[in-house]
C-alpha cells in the first residue's frame, strides 16, 4: 500500500481524531488533532497534555428584525427586541423608542420604580459621574463625588477643578459656587430667570407667592434645642464678599445707582402689557404666618439691621445708614407703632428715646411728651395735662391743667405768672427791674389799675412826663367825674366875703378861702 504522509501527517499533524470529549485518548503523540463532537472544541496534543485551539461555540441558532439589535437569548441563540432599535441612517440608538431623536434616546415606562439609567459606584470612596466635554475641552461631570471624606452629588468644572453645584450626599446642603473672570457683559454667580405665562382671566387663588426662587424653611425639632448666638439663625441669605489681590475697588455713584450691595432688587417692567399695579413693594417681609401649632416668640423683627459681630479687620464709616431713603418723593409708611431707641410700647405712634434733632418744619395734630421727669433741654410732662419747657436742666416754663403759663415757677396763681422781671417791646438785651416790668411801647389799660401800699410812680428827670397829653382827654382826681382841661369857660365859684375887685385873706372861693388852696396844692406836692 502507497501512503502519501503529506496528506497523513498534514505537515506535522501525525494525525486527526474525533469522538466525544469523554473518549478523548491520552496525550502522548505531539502534533496529533483531536475533535470533540460535543462540546465542538478543537484541541492538540502537545506530548503531555491537550492544548485548547477553538470552537466551543457550537451552532449559533435563532433570528432577529431589521433595524432591531441582536443580543444573545441563549447559549447558542440569537434574538431581538422592539426595545432596543438602531438607526444606521442617523447613527441614533433608540431604548424602548422606535423612533430615536439623537445619538442615545431612552425611554422609561414611567410608572413608579422605574429609572432611566443607575450608575453605582462599588467602591466607597469612588467617583461615579458623566462626562461632557465641547469639542475636547470645557469638560464637565454630573454625579457623585468624594472629596474629603464625603460624597457630593455635583456638577462639576474639571476646567477650573471646581463643583459650581453640589449636594451633601449626608443631609442635603446645597453648595452653589462660581468662578469667572470678567471680561464685558454681566458678572453673576448664578442666575435665575423664571418664565410664567398667565393666560387671561385668570385669577391667582393658592399658591399666591410667585417668584424666581422661594425658599422654605422646614424645622423639625426632636426636643427642646438651644442655639447659640454665634451661629447663623433662621433662613437667610450669607452674602459675604470677598476682596483679594493688591488692586482697589472704586464705586461711582450716580442718579440710579446709589451703593455697591450684597442684595440688590430691582424691579423691571417691560414688554408691551399694559397693568395696574396697586401696590408695589421693593422688599416684602411677611412674619410669621402660623397655621400649624402654637409658638411663643418674644421679639418680633421685621427687619434688623447690623446684627453682625465685628471682625478682626478694620473698617471706616463716613457715613453708616441704618435705612437711606433715596428718592426725595418717596413716603415712609408705618401702620403701626414706631420705636426709635425704645423696646417698650407705649401705645404711641412715635416713641423716641434719646435725643430728636428735627432741621425741618412738624406738622401734628398733637405733640404729646411721655417723659416725666425733667430733661436737660426740651420738653416734658411731669403730671396729666401738664407741660413743662426745661433749659439747662431748669423749669423755664409751666403749662398747667387749667392752662395756665408760669415763667421760672411751678405755682401759679394767674393766666400769666412771671417770677422775676419782664421787659416788653426791646429787641436788644434789656434788664427789667427787679421783679419788675419795663414797657418800651405805649401801654394801653382797660381795667382799674390798683397800686400797692406805698407804691410810687417814678417819671423821668430829664424831658419830663405828660399826664393828658391832649385837652380833650379828662382827669379827675379822688372819685369825681373825670373832665376835659378847664378853659376861661368855666364856671366861677361862689364868693363870700369882700366886695369889688380887692380879695382879702377872709374871702373865700366855693368856701376855701386862697390860703386853703395854696395849702392844698402843698399837701398834695403840686405846689412845693
């Protein structure tokens, strides 16, 4: 028999054998092929053992749709679902969509307990996140973050190495930060623009806050809690800013922007609508508004103002404004009381503490002092519907219950009482006499004038003194009827005594005789 060993030994193969796996011989004859019928597995001997060469697979089974992805649904079977749909014109993968509108289209069943995608991180301390980037570059992450021993939820600036939004896997904290150097345009941190269209007629009913952010506050407290005064307090915007580097901020002020602020509110209207707004309000501070459980607070603040510890730095105030009002037509309006310097309420509308320096004109119904005791200068009430004016920590002037005015004493008698002197109708600095009144105009009296016992009239020494400056003025002197200046007119008394033309000491006159007249007119100082 003619063997041809080109074909027996296939050029090194001394021979090929197939039969099941289980009745593959012993190895021992390198370069010799086995065959397994049922695994489908090729193998070789190497002289010692059999070297796996391929196969295993067996017969791949099965079909699938056009444009659907094939995936394995066995061992050995093929298969393919509507919900999983390639577009090879568009190179768009489609998940539960037949109709995929960009590069990964998922659709999610929408009922509860389904998600999109889930990525896990296995490893405590790993990064799980998705990764944009711009035409290589500008990359940024969204998803979770470890970073000094706690796991953020952030999108993230890979650029600047910076989470410009993260959230504190352990209690929800959100962390806004911003990093950008200004070049024209706007700088802002972050900017939220909110779009509501309202359609007509409609009328807001619940909610009725509308905004572009509302914040809430939830507190759910477990037992009674104290926190200290050096914390932060309550729901608030920590507007800190910082100024680094060597250069030096200069802010000019104009007509409609008066300061550099951490808060600012502008209102803006524009488009073409045409409203009424009734009632407009830069910052509207509503507190509180229970409508749960009953609360106890002690202080109520509407606004405070500078309830900031001082820190290690200096600062310099010029000017330091608790409020400004910057419009000259804008009006304060306070519905309730206003305290200034004052915690305690005393039901008045306007209650100072303090000193008040007014440089324009009050216009009140009423100005009513509440301090009783004396005041180094001003005004003060020391009783019920008594008023008193207080100069260098001295009563000046007393108004009393019956209204009546005393000067420089407290018990008055008169509408007017004077303690001291008085001099009326001199504009330089003039000193009465003592206890005394001193009249540089006409004095006009419409009354009996009573003077005191041992009161004398004192007149000038130098131009003299007129009593009945004209005529027709009448004088009468102990109770007679008052009469104008007697002319040749008069009627002559009645004579007795002499006849003719001689008068003798005994002739008398309306029964004084000339001696007596003469006497007379000495006893009274008319005649010396």
């Amino acid at each position: 028999m003619f063997v041809d060993f080109n074909i027996l030994n296939q050029l090194g193969s001394p021979s090929i054998n197939s039969n099941t796996f289980a009745k593959r011989p012993a190895a021992g004859q390198t370069g010799r092929l086995f065959v397994s019928t049922d695994t489908f597995q090729i193998f070789r001997d190497n002289g010692t053992g059999w070297d796996l060469l391929g196969g295993g697979g067996g017969t791949i089974t099965g079909s699938g749709t056009a444009t659907q992805v094939a995936y394995f649904t066995g061992s050995s079977a093929i298969g393919s679902s509507s919900n999983l749909y390639w577009d090879a014109t568009n190179s768009r993968l489609g998940i539960a969509t037949a109709s995929p509108g960009s590069r990964l289209d998922v659709h999610a069943p929408g009922t509860t307990g389904n998600f999109i995608a889930e990525f896990n991180a296995t490893n405590a301390i790993g990064n799980t996140y998705l990764q944009f980037k711009y035409q290589g570059t500008s990359t940024w992450r969204i998803g979770n973050t470890y970073n000094a021993g706690n796991n953020f939820y952030a999108l993230h600036n890979s650029a600047l190495n910076l989470d410009a939004v993260r959230f504190l896997a352990s209690n929800n904290i959100a962390d806004f930060t911003a990093q950008q150097t200004y070049t024209t345009g706007q700088a802002q941190s972050a900017l939220f623009t909110y779009n509501l269209t309202v359609p007509n007629g409609t009328n807001f009913s619940t909610p009725n806050v509308i905004g572009a952010v509302n914040s809430f506050l939830n507190l759910s407290l477990g037992g009674n809690t104290t926190m200290p005064a050096s914390n932060r307090q309550g729901l608030e915007g920590n507007n800190r800013i910082s100024f680094t580097g060597a250069g030096t901020l200069t802010m000019t002020q104009g007509s409609t922007v008066r300061a550099f602020s951490a808060l600012s509110s502008v209102h803006s209207f524009v488009g073409s609508a045409i409203g009424t707004v009734t009632h407009l309000a830069g910052l509207r501070i509503c507190f509180p508004d229970n409508t749960g459980s009953s609360i106890n607070i002690t202080n109520n603040y509407g606004i405070l103002l500078n309830d900031q510890t001082a820190g290690t730095g200096t600062v310099t105030y010029s000017n330091r404004w608790g409020v400004y009002q910057e419009g000259s037509s804008d009006l304060n309006y306070f519905n309730g009381n206003l305290l200034i310097k004052s915690t305690t309420n005393t039901g008045q509308a306007l209650q100072v503490t303090g000193t008040a320096i007014i440089s324009s004109t009050i216009t009140s119904t009423a100005f009513i002092p509440t301090v009783a005791s004396i005041v180094t200068i001003g005004m003060y009430s020391p009783a019920t519907n008594v008023i008193e004016l207080a100069t260098a920590g001295t009563t000046a002037i007393r108004i009393n219950a019956t209204q009546q005015v005393g000067i420089f004493t407290g018990a008055i008698g008169s509408r007017l009482q004077v303690n001291g002197n008085c001099a009326i109708g001199y504009a330089g600095s003039t000193a009465a006499p003592t206890n005394g009144l001193q009249v540089a105009g006409a004095t006009n009296l419409n009354n009996l004038v009573t003077l005191g016992d041992a009161v004398n009239i004192a007149v000038n020494a130098t131009t003299g003194t007129i009593i009945g400056t004209a005529t027709t003025q009448k004088l009468a002197f102990w109770n007679k009827t008052p009469i104008v200046q007697p002319t040749t007119a008069v009627a002559s008394a009645t004579r007795v005594g002499g006849a003719g033309t001689n008068i003798t000491t005994l002739d008398t006159f309306g029964g004084y005789t000339l001696a007596q007249v003469v006497q007379a007119l000495q006893n009274v100082g008319i005649l010396a």
